[in-house]
C-alpha cells in the first residue's frame, strides 16, 4: 500500500469542486487518511515547490498557491500515487489531461489545474511529511 498527497489549489477550493475531487477520490477506493483545508505561507509553497524554483513561473506559482486556502489530503490504497494522478490527469489540462480526468473535466489553464498529486514514492514521502509533520 502507498500514500499520496492531494492538494485542491485555491482554483478548485473557489470553483466549489472540493466535493467533486474527494467523491472521486472515494468512488476509486483510495482512503482518505488526512484532510485540512489551510491557507498556505510562503515558506510552505516555497519548499513544496523547490523542484521549480528559478523556473519563469515560479513567482507567479507561488503568488497562486498561496492566494486562498488549499485543501490538502493524504490518500491511501494500493498503487495510490498513480491511481491519484491518473484521476488528476496530465499538468495541461487541455493538451495533456484526458476528459474524465479532473483536470481535463475542469480545468483551462496550466498554472491553474486545480490539482497536485505526489509523482513518486520519494516526492510523496518528502511531500507528506512537509504538509502533515505530525501524520
Ligand atoms: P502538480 O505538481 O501541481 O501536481 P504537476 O506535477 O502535474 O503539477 P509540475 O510540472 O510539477 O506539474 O508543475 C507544478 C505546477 O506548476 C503545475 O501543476 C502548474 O500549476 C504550474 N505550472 C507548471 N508549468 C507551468 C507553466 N508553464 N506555466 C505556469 N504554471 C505552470
């Protein structure tokens, strides 16, 4: 079994789709092991971020994330960390994210996709324990 974390971005916390994306969530039979909706400082959405930072987005990526709260959850299951981005879809969510997916059933923009999942064992174990210290 793995555990994932799931982020709704303030995109999706204002669009009202945090229902949507914990029933599908649910629906798949992943569980639902930590669920906090919290506003994000800069120190936090620098270090989830750090991967990009120098990146021409990352300003603007962090002035996002940290804009409005953000529901953050640990998902548990077998295979959770794939099962969860194949739920998300691909980072565009016109290009690369399928319809059925909820950035392809949602989403228009890439800064603006609404949501994160971890993208291996080791960014999941690093991610989880930035967002949940006490899990
Ligand atoms: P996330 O980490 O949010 O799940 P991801 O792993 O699919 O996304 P990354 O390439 O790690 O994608 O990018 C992290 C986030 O940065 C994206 O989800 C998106 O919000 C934003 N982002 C990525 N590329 C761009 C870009 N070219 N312009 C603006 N924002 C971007």
């Amino acid at each position: 079994t793995e555990r994932t974390l799931v982020l709704v971005k303030p995109d999706g916390v204002e669009r009202r789709l945090i229902g949507e994306v914990i029933s599908r969530i649910e629906r798949k039979g992943l569980t639902l092991v930590a669920l906090d909706l919290r506003t994000v400082d800069r120190e936090l959405a620098s270090q989830h971020y750090a991967e990009h930072d120098g990146k021409p987005f990352f300003e603007s990526l962090l002035e996002f994330i940290t804009s409005g709260p953000v529901l953050a959850a640990v998902a548990e299951g077998p295979r959770a960390i794939s099962a969860w981005r194949q739920l998300a879809g691909g980072t565009d969510p016109v290009e690369k994210a399928a319809p059925g997916s909820i950035r392809g059933d949602f989403g228009l923009e890439v800064q603006y996709n609404l949501v994160h999942g971890s993208d291996s064992p080791e960014s999941a174990a690093r991610e989880i324990k930035l967002w949940f210290p006490n899990l």
